[in-house]
C-alpha cells in the first residue's frame, strides 16, 4: 500500500537565515490550537482514504516552537511515522535522547557544504553546531539523513561533504538543486548541473554497500543520467504529498508557489477534490520536448518546481535535462 507525506512547517521561525531560502516572513509561529486541528483533520484523511501516512516536521526550524515535543509525541501515538528536517544547530544531548525516544523514522540534517562554505550560505558558527548535533543524534543510534542543496557556489564541495558526511557516521547523504528565479548567482547551468551528477554519481559508487546501496543518493531528478540506474523518483505533488504552512495554508508542494486552501476550512479530501492546481498536477501528461524520448515514462520530465521558478510553465521538459 502506498504511503502518504504531510511536510509539516508548524513555525516560520528560524535561527538561521540561509542565502537560498524560499522564506521571507520568520515571525509566524502556528498556535497550539491550530496544531492540533491539523493533526486531527490529517488522520481523518488517512483513515477515509485507508492510507498509512508519514508526518515530516520542519519550519523554519521546527525545534524553536514550544509545543514541537508534544506534538510529535502525539503524531507518533497516532500510529504515524514521523520525520525531522532541521538545519541541526540546537540539537544538544538532551534533545538528540528526547528524538531517540520517539524513534522517527529519520531526522534530517542540512549541510550546504564543508565548513567555510556552509557557514558563508547559512551564518558564521553553523557548520560545527550542525555537525555536533549530527553526533549527538549518532550516539543515540537515530537514522540521520543530510540534505545538500546545489547552487553555483557550493556544487563542487560535494566530493568533500561525503567523506565528512561518512567520518560522522551519516546514513544517508542525498542531494537536489536549489529552487529559484536567479540563474545568475544561484540556479546551476546545464553544464553545472551535468557535473554536478557526474560528481555525484562518482561518490555515489566509491560509498557503495554490499546490498548495492550507497551512503551517497542520487535519486532526485535527472540523476539517473549519471548513474544509469532506474529512475525511482516520482514527483509526489498533486498526489502523495501535501503542504501544511504555519498558518493553516495547504500547498502540493513547498517549491511550488500555489495555496489551494486552507484547513480550517473544511475537511482536506473536500478541500483537495476542489483544487483545480491538485488536479493538474495529478493528471498525465506529456512536457512538451520529452515527446519522443525513452525515458520519459520514468522521468516524467524531470523536476517541475525547479522548471517551473524559470519558466512559470508547468508542461515543459526540465530545464537542465541535457539530452
């Protein structure tokens, strides 16, 4: 049976202000009350559509609202799976031992480079606290993932990141390409972006496990063009996934800049059926320019968040797609 994601961004706070962020406003902070009106109209949806759901809790950075631990506790009680993405700064001892408790599936830490690069993307001090909490939470056996984010200025520390990434012991270390409107300072070029899978690929391989996997992923898409494995990727927007903003707003996607609704509203099945944005995003089709090549049926042209901030066009063939 398949698995459906909520990425839930219960705060707009943060302790960080990273280069690349799609967040502007950092002063929202969703109320309790809000909180658990979500969660309840969230199971609800599960068990109407008889689906086994996974919650991702992020922000901002999740661990700065004060009712985080309840209610992972309570997603957890739900029989939800639970995840964490946070930038890793404020995981301390006590926090890592609380996460180990409530056995998440994963909790996911964001390095944006080795430490001078790292620090200059995401503030002066960021990289090492990162880096401790990953210890922390090693030393607690929890399964830590680190997320990379491609730009022009941090692709070719990714050789580098993965032997750090493998002395601290990371389970899993999977890389995407930054979202964004400028091409001239941050998106990566085609030719980038070609090496940056190359490089990849390469670690992907040097890191392999017995069982075929690798520490390194390269599962996102177009990667499979380096590493001529199949693609396993699907896009979950207008299916599998759903957005929850601090403010009760609902999203297909985070990278994707479409609200269709917000939940207090009414029941999410009903809000969903109404979305005319869920339904193309739902529905098959073709990009134009992918008509006639062989990978179409697993690729599906690519990633449309990235395609979509350069081109406002959802039906068009991957911007960085070099074949």
């Amino acid at each position: 049976m398949r698995l459906h994601f909520l990425q839930w961004h219960i705060t707009h706070r943060c302790n960080l202000r990273c280069a690349h962020c799609y967040q502007k406003d950092y002063t929202e902070n969703m109320d309790e009350e809000l909180l658990w009106e979500g969660l309840e109209k969230y199971v609800r949806y599960l068990m109407i559509a008889q689906l086994p759901g996974q919650v991702n809790l992020t922000g901002g950075e999740p661990l700065m609202h004060h009712a985080f631990w309840d209610l992972a506790e309570r997603i957890v009680c739900a029989g939800l799976r639970l995840g964490v993405l946070t930038n890793g700064t404020m995981i301390n001892e006590e926090y890592a031992r609380r996460l180990a408790m409530l056995r998440p599936v994963f909790v996911q830490v964001s390095l944006d480079g080795v430490r001078d690069t790292h620090n200059r993307i995401r503030g002066e001090g960021s990289f090492e606290r990162a880096l401790r909490g990953i210890d922390y939470l090693k030393a607690e056996n929890v399964h830590v993932l680190v997320s990379f984010t491609a730009q022009k200025q941090n692709y070719r520390d990714f050789r580098e990141l993965s032997i750090v990434c493998r002395h601290h012991r990371v389970d899993k270390l999977w890389w995407d390409r930054v979202v964004t409107e400028d091409t001239d300072s941050l998106a990566l070029t085609t030719e980038e972006f070609k090496e940056a899978c190359r490089l990849a690929a390469r670690r992907r391989w040097r890191y392999r496990r017995i069982d075929g996997s690798s520490m390194v992923n390269c599962g996102r898409p177009l990667q499979f063009l380096a590493t001529h494995r199949p693609c396993l990727y699907r896009c979950g927007a207008g299916g599998d996934l759903l957005i929850y903003l601090a403010n009760g707003d609902m999203m297909p996607c985070r990278r994707l800049p479409f609200v269709i609704g917000n939940y207090r509203d009414g029941e999410l099945a009903e809000i969903i059926a109404r979305s005319e944005v869920m339904r193309q995003l739902a529905k098959p089709y073709v990009p134009t320019g992918c008509e006639n090549c062989k990978h179409l049926n697993r690729c599906r042209g690519g990633s449309r968040c990235v395609t979509y901030a350069q081109t406002r066009r959802l039906d068009v063939k991957d911007v960085n797609c070099w074949l």
